[in-house]
C-alpha cells in the first residue's frame, strides 16, 4: 500500500511538473520582450532582443537547452551594453538585466538537467542548487535595478518578468522536491 501511494504521489507531482513546463512556454511566448519591429533598435539592443525571443521560442517548443544558451548569449550582451553606458542609471538597467538573464538562464539549465535525469524525483542536487543560483541571480537582479526602472523597450516590463520569475523559482524548488532554499 505504502509503494502504491508513492507512486500516486510521483504521478501527481510529475503532472504538477507537466502544467508547470507548460505554463514556463506559455509565460515565454507571451512575456518575452517582442518589439513591432527590430527596425526601431539598432545594432547590440536589437542583437539582446533578437536573443531574448529566440530563447523564448526555444523554451515554446520544448527546448530549454537551447533557451539556456540564448539567454546567456543575452546576459553577456547586456553585460557588454552596460560597460558601454556612460550613465550610472543606464549602467544600472543592465547589469540589472544582466542578472536578470542569468537567472532565467539558470532556470532553463536546470530544467534540461531535470530532463536529461529522466525526470525523476526529488531532482538531483545538481538541478536544485542551480535552481539556487538562479534565486540569488534573481535577487540581484532585484537590488540593481534602478527605481523607476528606464522607459527603454528592454526595461519596460523587467520589474513584472522579475516577480513573476521570483515566484516561479519557488514553485519549481517545492514541484522538483528540492530543500528550502537558504539565503545567505
């Protein structure tokens, strides 16, 4: 009886983990920064946003090792884009963005390591702590992140991707069965 209730029980968190892949291409199809027209941003803003939608496009169609490496391709660009400013606010949005990236990309990587295990649970700690250094990503992200943040395309719903990201990587911790996750 006791095997027969751990299996319901892997069952339901694997269908738990299903919505939830569902809802991350769901999130990344919809959330990801889309411009009207990459005509507007000329060269290295173009080139991160161009990154971003293909990361979200990999992620929609089931590929998160394939979004890891456009959103860390996106997060060096934005870290270049920040040592280029001159501004400190501007400096600012970016590493901001930056951490941001590395954050989601993180997220990504440990979800294709979730996959890769067989999907088995509790996921490996391997896949949790990455899930840990994207909430310390995440949190810096948040402390960097100049108040009210620029009106510039990249920016304008960082503050939202943030939250909803925040809140995403505590609900991917509890579906993965990983420890609490420690703050520092």
């Amino acid at each position: 009886m006791h095997m027969f209730k751990t299996t319901a029980s892997i069952k339901t968190a694997y269908r738990s983990i299903s919505k939830m892949l569902f809802f991350l291409a769901l999130m990344f199809s919809t959330l990801g920064v889309s411009p009207p027209s990459y005509a507007q941003e000329t060269g290295d803003h173009a080139e991160l946003m161009r990154l971003r939608d293909t990361a979200a496009e990999a992620m929609s169609l089931g590929d998160p090792h394939g979004a890891a490496t456009n959103t860390g391709k996106a997060a060096l660009m934005a870290a270049l884009l920040a040592t280029q400013e001159t501004q400190p606010e501007s400096q600012a949005n970016f590493k901001s963005l930056e951490a941001f990236l590395r954050a989601q990309e993180n997220i990504y990587r440990a979800i294709a390591l979730f996959q890769q295990s067989g999907e088995h649970l509790p996921a490996s700690d391997g896949v949790c702590q990455t899930i840990s250094l994207a909430s310390t990503h995440g949190e810096r992200a948040e402390r960097l992140l100049p108040h009210p943040p620029s009106e510039h395309l990249l920016f304008q719903n960082l503050s939202l991707e943030m939250q909803e990201w925040k809140e995403m990587i505590e609900e991917l911790y509890t579906e993965f069965w990983c420890s609490p996750i420690r703050k520092n």
